[in-house]
C-alpha cells in the first residue's frame, strides 16, 4: 500500500505537466520584491521584444529586473537602482510609461552599455574595420542622404551562413559589429554601429564626423535618437529600398538613387531567394551582406577559396538543390 501511495505522489507532477491544459496562474511573486514593482505599459506594438532591448541594457539578469506574466509586464525599480540607472515614475500613476521610460533610456544608455566613448576607442575594441578581414558594402538607402559604407567582419558572415544551415535563418554570432560610414564630398559626416550582446539583441550607436558619440544622426533626411528611433525600422516589417528591388533596379527616393553601389557582382536568383535577408529580417539586420559575399565567393575562382568558404558554398548549393 504504502508502495502505492508513493508512486501517486511521484507520478502527480507528470500528470499535472503532462496534461497541463489547466492554465497556470502567474508566478507569485516573493513579498520582499513587491514593493519596488511598477507596471510598464509603453503602448507599443511587439513590446516584448523592446522591453527585453530596454531592459536588457541595464540588468546582465533580465528577470531579476523584469517581470513577464502573461503578457504583463511589471519593473521592479529597486533592483534597476541598484544597476546604478534610477528609473522614476514621474507622475507616480504606478505605470512605467512609454515617456518615462524614453527619457530615462536617451539619458543612460550610453552609460549603461558602456558604448566606447569615441570612433578610436571603438576601433581598439573592435579591431580596424578597413582591414582585408572586413566585407565592405557600399549602399544609397534609406537611412541617410550619404552613401553609407557599411563593414562587417567576413568571419561574422561565415558563422551567419553556418548557422543558417541549422537555424534556416542567418544569425550572427555574439559580439559582431557592423560599422556604417556615412561619406559626403568631404569625407565621413557621422558613423552609425550596431554591436551584437549577449541576449541575441544589438547595441547601436551614433558618431559624429570628430568621432564623439553622438545622441542622435544628423538630420539628412531625417535625425534619429539613439537607440528609440534606431528600433522601429530594424524590429518592424516595413521594406526598404534599393534591398526591396534588389537584384532589381530600385526606384529614386526623395534624395536621389537608391541602389547598392558595391560589390558590384553578379548574383545568382537562387541565393537572393534563399537568403531572402532584407524581407526576413535576418537577425534584424537589414542589408544584403550574406547574399552578396556570397556572390563575392562564387565570382573567385575555387582554388582561391578557403574551406570555411567552400563549406557555406556547399550548404547553399544542397540547400538549393544545385
Ligand atoms: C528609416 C529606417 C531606419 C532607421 C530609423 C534606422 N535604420 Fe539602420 N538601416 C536601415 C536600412 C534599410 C539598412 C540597410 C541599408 C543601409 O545600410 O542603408 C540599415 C542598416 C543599418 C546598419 C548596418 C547593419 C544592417 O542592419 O544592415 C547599421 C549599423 C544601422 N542601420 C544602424 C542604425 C542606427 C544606429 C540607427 C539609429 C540612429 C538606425 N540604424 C536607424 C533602416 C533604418
């Protein structure tokens, strides 16, 4: 009998998981963090993954800062202070709201992430992107009236490339940078960064032509403060030209051709296809860089590659069924 009575006992946990139709309550939560908990309403779409980016900046532990449950989401203020970073509720309504909560992250962010404070620092730390292990694309976008000159490690592309073999979508590893010079006649005007954390979301950054960091970009066509108005076009679903046409030709924009300047190499339908980067959002990365080092690839002689090189070749071509 008593043999009985503890298989039940220990049987009841797989019942309940196992059969678990009954909705779980949120988690209670400990009395001690109750009293710091705020709810965050930002009346955003989507807004899991922003409050993950907000967040995430300020608390290595995302949960030890931010509640989730079912959909509701609570901050506790006190384990954020003790970050170093004091989010007030200003109007003291109870509610983190979107204006409180843009402001406290314009003031702080740099601070928070630690951002390196300068374009040399961040070579230092990055490594010199006009170096040969750097893919270079050159694009007339959306994003500035400049030409923007945008680097990424080739090794960061590799690893993307192997990880779509798994994953079906490209995914950069951690710690990739990609580093955007915007050119006018007289040189760079400003530098726009994304670097890659640990939560699988991207820091960004503005420089401005001195190499200082930078609140926002300039005004050409349009300033951005970083990071709230770097997220909405990167996290959302709109396309962007030239890489909404492309391989096709783009259609002019207010400020002139839009159209991707460099590496100006054939490129095979079948890899625009598969990749499909700018539509799928790839790692919310939005220019063309697997496909067109790819293409790259495919325009060098065999004997000229690498192993690395020929493998992500070889995954696409069996994935394409060539
Ligand atoms: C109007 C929409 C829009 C906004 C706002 C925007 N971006 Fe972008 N961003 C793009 C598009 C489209 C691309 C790809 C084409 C290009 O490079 O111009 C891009 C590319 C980038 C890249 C190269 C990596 C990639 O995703 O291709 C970086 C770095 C970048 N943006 C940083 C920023 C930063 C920093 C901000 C805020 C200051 C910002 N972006 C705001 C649309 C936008």
């Amino acid at each position: 009998m008593r043999d009985i009575v503890v298989t039940l006992v220990l049987l009841a946990p797989v019942f309940v998981s196992s059969f678990g139709c009954a909705k779980t309550d949120p988690p209670q939560l400990p009395d001690e963090r109750s009293s710091g908990l705020v709810t965050v309403d930002i009346d955003k779409r989507d807004p899991d993954r922003l409050l993950r980016f907000y967040f995430g900046s300020y608390a290595e532990q995302l949960n030890s800062v931010l509640v989730d449950s079912d959909g509701r989401y609570r901050v506790d203020l006190e384990a954020l202070g003790r970050s170093g970073f004091s989010l007030e509720d200003a109007d003291a309504d109870g509610n983190i709201d979107w204006d409180e909560l843009s402001a406290f992250v314009v003031e702080t962010y740099y601070q928070a992430r630690r951002i390196p404070s300068t374009i040399d620092s961040l070579r230092t730390t990055i490594g010199d992107w006009h170096d040969e292990n750097w893919f270079r694309i050159s694009v007339a976008g959306v994003m500035t009236a400049a030409t923007r000159d945008v680097y990424v490690r080739r090794s960061a592309i590799l690893a993307a490339l192997r990880n779509f073999e798994s994953a079906g979508t490209l995914v950069y590893p951690d710690s990739t940078a990609f580093v955007a010079e915007h050119r006018g006649n007289d040189g760079v005007t400003e530098y726009t960064v994304m670097l890659k954390r640990h939560d699988g979301l991207w820091d960004v950054a503005a420089y401005g032509a001195e190499g200082l960091l930078a609140d926002s970009t300039l005004s050409h066509p349009k300033s951005y403060t970083v990071p709230t108005q770097c997220l909405g076009c990167h996290y959302g679903k709109r396309l962007f030209e030239p890489e909404k046409s492309f391989p096709g030709t783009a259609p002019r924009g207010p400020g002139g051709e839009r159209a991707v300047l460099f590496p100006t190499v054939p490129v095979a339908a079948g890899d625009v296809a598969l990749l499909d980067e700018h539509r799928r959002r790839s790692d919310t990365v939005l220019g063309l860089y697997a496909t067109l080092f790819v293409s790259s690839l495919r325009a060098r002689s065999v004997d000229d590659l690498s192993d690395d090189e020929l493998h992500v070749l070889q995954i696409l071509d069996s994935r394409e069924g060539r």
